[in-house]
C-alpha cells in the first residue's frame, strides 16, 4: 500500500513533500529492512538501507 501511496502521489500531497514509509515488524525485526525497501522508491531510503547490517535484504522490486 505505501507503494502505491507514493506511486499515486498521496504522501506527498498530505505531507507536502516525499518522505519514507518506514515499516517495522515487531515479531521479526531483521525484516525491517526488506520491508521498508519493498515500500519506498529508492532515492527515499537509501540512507536508512544504508544500515542495513545484511547489506540488501532482498531485491527491490517495483509495483
């Protein structure tokens, strides 16, 4: 959903500019990263992906 929130332009139409969706899942926090990757375009996380301690997790996929 937050991908397609960014697609469409809503996050940036309520907040006023492009933030990140930063998406946490509390029972498998390794996930996070995945996670917030599969949501966001690239140029809005690549600094919080940066800490990423897996390096990639997972390949970035468009929708």
């Amino acid at each position: 959903m937050a991908r397609q929130l960014h697609a469409e332009g809503r996050l940036v139409s309520a907040l006023g500019r492009p933030l990140p969706v930063i998406l946490y899942d509390l029972s498998d926090p390794d996930e996070t990263f995945a996670l917030t990757r599969a949501a966001n375009p690239p140029e809005l996380v690549a600094e919080f992906l940066s800490e990423d301690p897996q390096g990639q997790s997972g390949p970035l996929t468009r929708t």
